[in-house]
C-alpha cells in the first residue's frame, strides 16, 4: 500500500554514491569521503547491509543539505529490505533517529519516513512504523501531507495487518488524532469505517454513532448504519429505541421519547433536535407511499412544520435518494413521482421472505399436479 511518495531506487554504486555525497559536502570531507568508498563496494559485495547503512547514514551527516541526497536514502530503505528481522528493527530505529536529527524541513523529513513505511509495508516492522509515521507527522505538523491517501485507503492499509479489533480502533484513533477538526469529511469517513466495520464495546459504538450523526447530515446515512451488523450491539439501548422511532417517521413518539430519556441523551451529548429533523423527513417518506399529492397545509400538518418550511423540508426528503417528488408553487401542492425504498428494515425483509415463500410453495403444488 503506498502512500502516494515516490521510492526513488534500489541499490547505488559506490561511484554514484561518491559523487552525490562530494558534491554535495565541503571539500573538507572529502578525504572522509574518499575513506568511505574504499570499503562500500567490500561491504555491498558481502551483504553486510547493517554496516553499510550505519556507515551511510554517519558520512550523510557531513552534508549541510540532505534533501540532496534523496537517491542515498532511497537506497538505505532498500539495503533494509534485504535483512532479517532483528537486525532490520536495529536499522529502523537507527535510520528513524538519524531522520528525526536532522535540521531539514518537516515536509522532507515525513516524506522520507513514508518512502521508508512504502519500502517495508511487507515487513513484520510495518505495523509499527506506521504507527510511528503518525506520530512522526503530528509532531512535525505535517498531517496533511499524509492523511488524504491514508483515508482514501483505510481498509487497504488495515489488511495489511493481522488485528484485533483493540488493535484495529488503536491505529484508527492515532489517524483520527491528525485530523483537523474543521475536516468533517475525514471524521465522517473514519467513524463510518468503525461503525461498519470494527466490533466494538456497546460503549464505544455509542459514542463513535452520536459523534458520527453529530457530523453527518445525512438521512440515507442513518438509515445505512442501521442496517449494518455491528448495529445489533446497541439493538436494545435507548440510541436505537430512539433511533426506530425516527425511521418509523413518528414525530410524537420521538418528541415523548427525548423528553423520557432527556438526562441520559444529554449526557451522550446526543443533538434532538437533529433526530427530530430526521423523523420529519421519514415521515414524509411515509406520506408519500400513501397518496399522489398532498397540499402545503397538509405537509405542514404532518411534519409539524410552518407553511413556509415546507418546501425546504421536501427538498431534504428528496435528497434522502428515498422519494422522487415535485413543488408546484402556484397550486400551492406537492406532487409524488416515486417512492422507491432503498433500505429495508427488518419487517420488510421478513414481508419480502413470506411472500417469497408463499410464492415458490405455489409453485411446487403446480408443478406436482
């Protein structure tokens, strides 16, 4: 899984290498340098990759500007590849000390710690060095550099592991850290990503659902979640109570119901009045499987809503994607063009499975006569 940073190369020559590293330190070091290069090709040919990058890593340190030497660090990251474990944990925290050192801009320096995750996603060290990625771009302020990709990608980067859910909710959490509050889209995207998908404490599923409808807008949405498994584990608390009566599109039944449970609801810091929008655009999509038009007034009655709020509210039914309806504002009056319900509840697919049945049942009695 790459996070979008170019891995420039594999291995370098000895002269390439010279070259770079002459050029780009005072010709006070060269004769360091020239010292250096008699053992590189030794220590390449014998594959002893451990050696190589630490003797690397201390002739970069004569440079006064490294982001020059982009290509020496590329190959570092890949002599890594090319160890074992133990010894490719010693170059990691070696080479991740060396970059944290360094006094070069913090854009660099993420950009060489994500070329480093790149190079070794594959390796027992990934999990780890993402989670030092993270911190790494919170510390240097440079979260936005990395968490587009990351987000675009979360269950890509997630199967690279073998996780528990604590583990998974772990990683999930040190992303959430890096996201500016004012980027709603990245929270909504990480909390949809939990609630789908991440087994989780009553608790904990909770909080992440109030703090995602907190965010999020959306009808459809909501209606989505609901339908999702991990949705049972609060199958029997007052959030999905609550949360059946919204869907059901009744309006008294959710104003009683926020009044019953008003402490608790406060305390999960649970926003009424949005649950109550929410019935209203039920309802509507309620109303519009019974008729093919009904007046304003009638609109406004049934939402409990003014005269005037009555279009804006028709518009937000529409854009639930549940319900195709018209404004006609000089007969005062809308028009239903379609109700096509997306998302089922439990009793339509149990409706939907009892006509099934009744219907392959008649068909085995034709076929036997």
């Amino acid at each position: 899984m790459s996070l979008h940073f170019q891995y420039l190369g594999q291995g370098l020559s000895s002269q390439k290498t010279m070259e770079l590293l002459q050029k780009h330190c005072s010709s006070n070091n060269h004769n360091k340098i020239a010292d250096f290069g008699v053992v590189f090709d030794e220590l390449l040919e014998q594959q002893k990759y451990k050696e190589l990058i630490g003797q690397t890593l201390d002739i970069i340190n004569l440079s006064q500007d490294k982001t020059l030497l982009q290509p020496i660090y590329s190959a570092i990251q890949y002599w890594m590849t090319k160890l074992e474990v133990k010894e490719q944990q010693v170059t990691v925290d070696l080479f991740l000390k060396h970059i944290e050192q360094i006094n070069e801009d913090a854009i660099f320096k993420t950009k060489i710690v994500a070329q480093l995750f790149n190079t070794l996603s594959s390796s027992q060290l990934s999990q780890n060095l993402f989670l030092k990625l993270l911190e790494f771009a919170k510390r240097w302020n440079t979260q936005q550099l990395i968490i587009s990709p990351i987000i675009s990608n979360i269950k890509e980067f997630l199967n690279l592991w073998t996780l528990s859910g604590a583990e998974v909710l772990k990683i999930l959490n040190a992303i959430q850290d890096l996201i500016d509050p004012q980027d709603q889209q990245y929270v909504l995207q990480i909390s949809e990503y939990i609630l789908r998908n991440i087994n989780t404490s009553q608790e904990q599923y909770i909080k992440t659902f109030i703090n995602f409808q907190n965010t999020n807008q959306s009808f459809l949405k909501l209606c989505e979640i609901t339908q999702c498994q991990n949705y049972q584990v609060i199958e029997k608390t007052q959030v999905a109570q609550l949360i059946k009566l919204v869907l059901s599109g009744d309006l008294s039944g959710v104003q009683t119901y926020l009044e019953k449970e008003a402490d608790y609801f406060k305390s999960i810091n649970l926003n009424s009045k949005q649950y109550l929008n929410q019935t209203r655009i039920a309802k509507f999509i309620q109303l519009s499987g019974q008729k093919q038009s009904y007046t304003y007034q009638e609109i406004a009655e049934a939402l409990n809503i003014k005269l005037e709020e009555v279009e804006i509210w028709v518009i937000h039914a529409i854009q639930s994607q549940n319900v195709s309806a018209q404004i006609d504002q000089s007969q005062q009056r809308i028009f239903i063009l379609d109700n096509f319900k997306k998302l089922l509840t439990k009793e339509d697919w149990q409706n939907l499975h009892n006509k099934l049945s009744s219907l392959l049942t008649k068909l085995k009695n034709v076929q036997t006569q």
